[in-house]
C-alpha cells in the first residue's frame, strides 16, 4: 500500500510505473481465464493483453462476459482457471485493494455528508496521506475534471455528469496503473453522455493511465477507444481498432453488432455479389469468417450509409420507398425490393435536401451500392445471432 507524503501530480503520466511492471509494455494480462458459476461459463478461456497508456473498451451485449472481465481484473471476482497479471505480478489472491486498478462505477457512491473535496481526497485519507497533501492533491483532480469551483459544494448540490465527474476524480487521484470504468456513463441522458466520452477522452489523454472501459454501447465504444475487444458467450470475437472492427468485422456476430447492417440474400459471380437477378451488383470488399460458401444463396451485409437511391419508372425499378424519417442530421429511408427483401438507406441531412428531395413513400428507385462496402457474411441458411436489443 502506498503511503507516500509528497504531492505529485494527478496529471503527471505514469511512465514510471510501466518501467517497474512489464517491460513490454503490458499494464494487464489474462492468460488462459476462465470463470464458472456452478455450470455456467461466463468467461471462457480468455487470452487479452491491454497494453500501458491505451482506451480499451470491452464491448458486448447483456451477458457476454465483459462486466465479469472486469471483475476479474479489479479482484471483485476469482478466475475458475488461468492467470491475471498486473504490472507484469501475478494478481492471484490479491483483494481489489491491493491492486494497482480502481474502479468508477455507474452508481457513484459518494458520500453525502461529505464535501465534494473531501469525497475525493477519501481514498489519500485511507492510505495515510496527510490533510494538506490530500487536499491539494483532491484539488487538482477536480481541477481535471473541471469542477475546481465546486469543491466546497455536497454531492446533492451537482447534477447527475458532475457526479460522475468527481467519482473519476476520486478514482484518478489515487494514481493507480489501471483505470477501470463500469459502465459509468448508462445513468446519464443522451447530450450527458456525449459530452462525458468528449471529457473521458481529454482527462485519459492528459493523465496517461490506462482506461478499460466496460460498455454495451457501440457509439461509446467506437468514438472512444484506441481498441475494442467485441465479446460473446464470454469469448473475443475480434480485437481491433474501432475502424477495423466498423470496416472490416472478423464474424457475422461482430458484423451484426456493431454499427447497423443491411442483411441481404444474394448470389455470387466470381468475387461479385448479385441481387435481383442480376440487375443489381457489386463486388465483393471483405469476407468474415465463412468456411464453404458456395456461389449460390449467399448472405452479404451493406451499410445503411454505404446505400444511395434515386428515383426511376416502375418498370426498372430495383424496389419502392416503404417510409422516409428524418432522425436528426440524417435520412432514413426503408425500401422493399422486388424480391421481396428489405434495404435501409442512410444519407445526410444535406444530401437528402438537395439530391432526393422529390422522394417519398410510395416511390420507385434504384439503387446503388457504395465501392468496398459490402462484405460476404456467410451461406445465408446458417446461423445468424440477431443484435440484442441494447
């Protein structure tokens, strides 16, 4: 336990702590991790590196494992089998306060009869720190996050955000090499939200420390990370970049998951994906992983921003305009093909005002798909999992 009276600073990054752990540069790693509930397998056989400095999210529906992960990690829970190192030592054993982690969650915990200041300089009075050094330091975190004026203020006196904000406050200013945050945005209305993942970003990239992000939320995930590791049925399906997991998904779960996907049955021709009998077409940009797909009957996934329409006469119609919504900055139009089948378009606000303004329900087009935006998803009679509501 850490017990020093000097004062460094909050924002100072922690090279020095990557220097005394893993000399790879690994902040965390899962070997072989297991975790069981009786019969039930909510980790399985997890292998993850979460490198020094970096915004790792783990992302995944409702019981996918991800909030277990991260259990697993703060010492809130114990692996079944396999092995968790932190800073390059063994985490076996070790209570969640004996970690070099802490942990924001979505419910804050602070304490009312508490100021705001002395909410976050509880933990520095916990390990000894003397008043004026934890003040000071307490300060500087608020300081960070942006709440400097409101030290003197309680808990009930801020709004739901600035709650939120002096939970990260209290978890930085103890320094710790891993950052772990569950969830801690899902209590927060929409512009909260979007506002806090701006602040999380900026506080991760002044402090250094590394974040590992707990979420069910793509948006969050995608507009935050450096990596997402996507989780199912407590196993990784990819980790990558946000843009590699958008552009190029590694399985039909991913592709179904992240982001919104037009799926539709088509045949292949070579490396060419053809619907309608041929008169529409496109060639094929990237292929999940789909052992023995043959030429016929195929399922192929497409982007709802990736599809552009323009009106036409009936008889070259590829299909008809269902319904038009606008949902905020962009378009939304539903069009039901001649096959039968359904595609979701998706075009800026702007676009849409300028190029396909004439279109309403009712009306004929065609369609255009956009070059490298369709992906080969698999025979479209096997399995697919549907994205969860979430």
């Amino acid at each position: 336990m850490r017990t020093s009276q000097a004062s460094p600073s909050v924002l100072t990054t922690r090279q020095s702590s990557s220097a005394a752990g893993q000399s790879d540069g690994v902040d965390v790693r899962l070997s072989g991790v297991t975790k069981r509930y009786g019969a039930a397998v909510a980790v399985d056989n997890l292998d993850l590196d979460i490198e020094h400095g970096e915004f790792l999210s783990l992302l995944g529906p409702s019981g996918c494992g991800k909030t277990t992960t991260l259990k697993l990690i703060a010492g809130f829970e114990h692996p079944s089998e396999g092995r968790i190192l932190i800073g390059g030592r063994p985490a076996e054993g070790l209570p969640p306060h004996k970690r070099d982690v802490n942990t924001v969650f979505q419910h804050y915990a602070l304490f009312p009869h508490l100021s705001v200041l002395d909410n976050v300089a509880y933990g520095l009075k916990q390990r000894g720190v003397k008043k004026a050094a934890r003040r000071h330091q307490a300060a500087e975190a608020l300081e960070l996050v942006g709440l400097g004026d409101r030290a003197r203020g309680r808990p009930a006196d801020l709004s739901g955000g600035q709650q939120q904000r002096v939970a990260l406050a209290r978890a930085l200013v103890l320094r710790p090499r891993v950052l772990l945050l569950d969830e801690p945005l899902g209590a927060l209305d929409l512009k909260l939200r979007e506002h806090m993942q701006i602040e999380l970003k900026r506080i991760h990239a002044e402090v250094g420390l590394t974040f590992v992000f707990v979420t069910h939320d793509q948006g969050e995930a995608l507009s935050m990370s450096d990596r997402i590791a996507v989780m199912n049925d407590g196993r990784i399906e990819q980790l990558a970049t946000p843009q590699q997991v958008y552009d190029a998904p590694k399985s039909r779960f991913v592709a179904s998951f992240i982001g919104d996907m037009n799926q539709l049955r088509a045949d292949l021709h070579g490396g060419t994906a053809s619907l309608l009998d041929g008169a529409l077409h496109a060639p094929i940009a990237s292929t999940v992983d789909t052992p023995g797909v043959g030429q016929r009957d195929v399922l192929i996934g497409v982007r709802p921003a990736d599809v552009s329409v323009r009106g036409i006469d009936e008889a070259e119609a590829h299909g008809r305009i269902e319904t038009a919504m606008l949902t905020g900055h962009k378009v939304q139009l539903v069009i039901a093909l001649r096959d039968g089948q359904r595609v979701v378009a998706q075009q800026d606000r702007y676009r849409a005002a300028t190029d396909t303004a004439h279109l309403r329900a009712g009306e004929h087009v065609v369609l255009d798909l956009a070059p490298n935006s369709v992906l080969l998803l698999g025979a479209a009679d096997s399995d697919l999992k549907e994205k969860p509501d979430a």
